[in-house]
C-alpha cells in the first residue's frame, strides 16, 4: 500500500463526513510528508497539518488537514458544533492544536499568539456587534488597523465608507448609538 493509499485510507470517513472543505490530492499529500517549506511558501498560502485541538479535555478538532491555495477563498460551511468556530480560532493563533500544524506562508505559526498573527495578517472578526460602544466609528475603524502605520490606512477607511454609506454619515458618532444592523457594518 502506497502511502497516498495509506493517507487516503485513514482520512476517507473524515473527508465524506467532515463539513469542512479538504482537498487530498496525492501531490498535495506528498507535500505534506515531506514537508518543504520553501515549495509550501510558493504554492499555499495556508495548510492545516493534521491539526488536533482540544477545549480543557474536549477533543474538538480531530486531525483537521487542509490546504488553501494563495489567492484562494475557502468557505468553512456546517453544522452547529461542528468545528468550524475552532478551526478560524485555531488558525488565528486564539487557540493552539496541540498536534499537528498551522503552516501560513510557509511558516509554522503553531504556537504563535494571536496578537503577534495580526501583523502578518490573520486575525479572528467574530460575528455579532462586538464594538467599542464610547468610541466613535472612525475611531472604531482605527482600532481594526492598531498594527499598522495611521498614515497607510486612509484609503481603506475610504473604501469601507464607500462600502457602507451609513458609515461615513455617522463618522464622528459615538459606536453605542447606532443602530445594531449598523454596529454589524
């Protein structure tokens, strides 16, 4: 038995009953058992190794492996409880597998906390109206961009303004007086 077959034996009730997108082509899978970095850095821009993470003693994620290419969009769709949630959180650094690896750009970004993740990058933006209620909205939107240089995110602010109109109205607007659809934007 070749080692794809090998692979492919033990992940195959995984990929038909996860909600999670996999993608386990038999070059992919020689990619991940010997593990190039330089060639993971060209082609992926992020893999999930065999990923095992745990809530306490809850084994929540259970040998996850996924490859996104650069580029990509990947849509994580299913259940309640199904991993999802743990999966974004694992790869945001909010949660650490603690078997297996997050590999982003060709770098093992395991064990890397969250907040050192947000410089290259990755970040978790949970659903729901989480924001700072005494701050106005472009203090708001500021706060999104706390890593990077004030003077380069002019013309994002701009585009999200574009993007939601109601935003740029209400600019200078405390975040807790809006509306809950408009804290959402």
């Amino acid at each position: 038995m070749t080692a794809w077959q090998r692979l492919h034996a033990a992940t195959s009730e995984l990929v038909t009953s996860a909600p999670i997108k996999y993608r386990l082509t038999e070059a992919f899978c020689r990619h991940l058992m010997h593990v190039d970095p330089a060639e993971l850095r060209r082609r992926f821009g992020l893999v999930l190794q065999d990923v095992h993470t745990y809530y306490g003693h809850i084994h929540a994620l259970q040998g996850v492996t996924i490859e996104v290419d650069k580029g990509e969009i990947v849509t994580l769709i299913g259940a309640n409880g199904a991993g999802k949630t743990t999966t974004l959180k694992t790869i945001s650094g909010l949660l650490h597998p603690r078997q297996g690896k997050v590999i982003f750009e060709g770098d093992d970004i395991s064990a890397v906390p969250a907040h050192k993740l947000v410089r290259s990058g990755i970040g978790h933006a949970p659903e729901g109206r989480r924001i700072f209620s005494r701050l106005t909205v472009l203090e708001n939107l500021q706060m999104g961009a706390f890593t990077r240089n004030q003077k380069e995110i002019g013309p994002d602010i701009e585009r999200v303004m574009d993007l939601f109109p109601r935003l740029r109205e209400r600019t200078n607007q405390q975040g807790g007086t809006l509306s809950g659809g408009e804290q959402q934007m």
